[in-house]
C-alpha cells in the first residue's frame, strides 16, 4: 500500500514538471500594431477663461444709495447710456438754495446806487429771519402731511392747505428781500460780491453732484454683469456693471510649463465649451507669457488667444477648452504610442521578426493623442509590439496576434 502511494506521488510530480517544461517552451501571445503612413496633426489640449476684449468696469464715484437700475445682463448700451441712477435729492436742494442766493446777490448788487437805511436795513432782516424759520417749519409739516397722505392718513385739503402756508411765506420772503435790496448801503458791496461767487460755486458742486448721479456706460458694448439693486448703498469705487465688446474675445489659455515649447504665435486653436455642446470657436495664438505663474497644483503660462464669438455665446469668466494644433507631419510614418519603449537612454521599439521580437533604435516626430511620427528605425507595414503584462525581451519567441 505505501509503496503504491509513493509510486502515485512520483508519477503526479512527473507530471507537472513535464507540463512545466513544454509550457515554458510555449511561446506566449504578443500583441502588434502595424506601422501605417498617415497624416499626423499634433495637438496640445488645455483649458482657459475668457475674457472681452474691449470691456470696462463702471463704478461709483461718490457715497449714494442706488435708485434704480436701468440695464440688464445680455442688453447691448451705446457709449453714454444711463445704467444707475443714485440718490442725490440733497443736491437738489443744494441746488436750489444756491440759485436763490445767486439770485438774492445779483439783485443786490443791482441796486447799491440807491443806498438805504441801516435801521430799515436790520428790522428787513430781522422779518425775513423769522419769515425762514417760519418756512422751514411749514416745509417741515407739508413733508409730515405728504407722508400721512401717502398712509390714507390725512387728507389731500390738509396738504393743499400746508403747501398755501409754504406760499405765502415764500411770497412773504421775496417782498422783504426786494425791500431790502433796495436800501442795501454800497459799503457792504464787496461782501455781497464774495456771497454771489460762493454761491455760484455751490451751484456748480451741486450741478456736478447730480449730473455723477447718473451713471454711465464709459463705452459701446453688452452688458455681461450688474453689480447691484436698488437701495444698495455704493461708496467711490464700487463695482455697479461691466460691459463690452463681445463679437470678439480673448481667450487666456494655462499651458504647463513643460508643453510651453511646443506653442508659437499663430498657431491655430479650436475653442469649445461644456455651456454650449457641439458649438466651436477658431482663433489662433496671439500672444506667449512673459512668465510661470502657479495655477494651484500646476506651474503655467499664460498663452493668449482671440476668437471670433459671432452672437456673443462665450461669455466672459466661461471656462472653456482649448486645442492647440501645434505641427503638422503629411504621410508620416506613425505607431501608437504605447509601442515606444525606453531602456535606458535608448528609445526604440520591439518589431516583429518572423516568430521572435526585435529591438529597433527609433526616432521621434511630433505626436497627436494617441500616435507618435517615426522618423527612423521602421519601415511601412512592419509589425511593432504593443504592451504586455509581462518581461518582453529583444530576441524572445513569440506568438503574434493583431488586435482590432
């Protein structure tokens, strides 16, 4: 019995050793790729922003609240279109205080040939002081009864009766300062000069202070972005739009450091974007970086490109992609890229010779996604191998097949 399982245990190890040797000596199954002529366009995919090439931001120059907004995103402005109006009502008021003293000072100075009595001169003033503060308290009740007028709360006779009182004192003021100008003294010409040259000053901040409350587009072009709402208060400098010309745009493309060398100007670029699938934009470079700037992870340079954007779709900010066509090689020899192969500092391929593998020094061209130019080291047809799961050597017997 022991003799007879020893006797099975020779045989089974045998076995395998015989089966180990006639597989070892099996050739294994390589796959191969021919070497085909073609024409070869070496591209360079990256990605970038866009960016008008005309555009200008508008902004706040003062400290106002926003009134109303008067342009909408995608809406096209000529060259001085109103795009907000701020809050400026006191310079309104400004305004017409300074045009009553303009008026009340040339009216004086009209009449100091006739001189007037100091005492007559100070009982005028004295009326018209208390006539203005008599005023300044109607203005302030009319103003208390449009609001309650505005809440159903008073009656529109109450307000009528107020802006009357508001009348009549001002009816009551001008006749004291028409008194008055006629018995002001010619010795006090000189100080009704400089009160007339303060308020025609007034005057002018003020009409400078309303005409900023408009503000306006600095140029032609689309509005692609408002800043903000009514009742946002801005203060100098604030951001309220942007806009531009949009019928051609600048494209700013991050190219790695390593790949820089490859782009030149004028080399052509296809632009595509995830916003509008299926549509492509052309332009070509127009501008390399000066320098390497850090993009996160990345170390690239700024390569600029222009596009024509007929209907405005790309939008400013838009990140888009890029295709940089970088060379072109007619009737190239080529082979997929997973072919070559690097040992060392030698850069070649494994061609098919009869049953067994060949090493073949090889020289590169340009090269597109997926195919790399072969300068030299093969021939048209020649079979190259393609990548295995094991060690492939030069020389080692093969079984060749030839994927679809």
């Amino acid at each position: 019995m022991k003799r007879a399982v020893a006797t099975a245990i020779a045989l089974a190890a045998l076995s395998a050793v015989v089966w180990m040797a006639i597989n070892r000596r099996k050739p294994r199954t390589v796959p191969f790729a021919r070497v085909v002529r073609e024409t070869l366009v070496s591209t360079l995919t990256t990605n970038g922003k866009i960016e008008p090439v005309e555009y200008a931001a508008v902004r706040s120059d003062m400290d106002a609240m926003v009134l109303r907004v008067l342009v909408e995103r995608g809406q096209k402005v000529a060259a001085g279109t109103a795009v907000a109006t701020l809050d400026v009502s006191g310079a309104q008021g400004e305004l017409a205080e300074a045009q009553t003293a303009i008026a009340q000072a040339e009216a004086d100075l009209g009449r100091f040939a006739r001189g007037g009595d100091a005492t007559a001169l100070a009982e005028i003033d004295s009326a018209i002081d208390k006539a203005r503060l008599e005023l300044g308290v109607a203005e302030r009740e009319a103003a208390s009864i449009q609001r309650l007028v505005d809440k159903n709360a008073a009656t529109r006779q109450e307000l009528e009766a107020a802006r009357d009182r508001i009348r009549q004192l001002r009816s009551v003021i001008e006749g004291l300062e028409r008194k008055r100008g006629a018995l002001l003294p010619q010795g006090e010409r000189a100080a009704v000069e400089a009160r007339l040259q303060q308020a025609q000053t007034s005057a002018t901040l003020a009409r400078q202070r309303l005409e900023r409350g408009t503000i306006r587009a600095p140029i032609a072009g689309e509005v692609y972005h408002v800043a903000v709402k009514p009742g946002v208060f801005l203060h100098p400098g604030d951001l309220v739009a942007e806009l531009g010309r949009l019928d051609r745009v600048r494209v700013v493309m991050y190219v790695d450091e390593p790949e820089l060398s490859r782009v030149a100007k004028g080399m052509p670029v296809t632009i595509t974007w995830d916003g509008a699938p299926g549509m492509k934009w052309t332009g070509q470079v127009e501008q390399l970086p000066a320098q390497i700037t850090t993009m996160g992870t990345r170390q690239v340079g700024e390569v600029i490109c222009i596009v024509e954007n007929k209907g405005g779709t790309l939008e400013p900010g838009a990140n888009v992609n890029a295709e940089v066509r970088s060379a072109v090689a007619e009737n190239a020899l080529t082979i997929p890229k997973e072919a070559v192969r690097r040992d060392g500092a030698r850069t070649g391929v494994l061609a098919l010779a009869g049953d067994r593998v060949q090493w073949r020094n090889v020289r590169l061209g340009v090269s597109s996604v997926t195919r790399v130019q072969v300068l030299d080291g093969v021939r048209e047809a020649e079979a190259v191998a393609l990548p295995v799961e094991f060690p492939l050597d030069d020389g080692d017997q093969i079984s060749s097949i030839f994927p679809r």
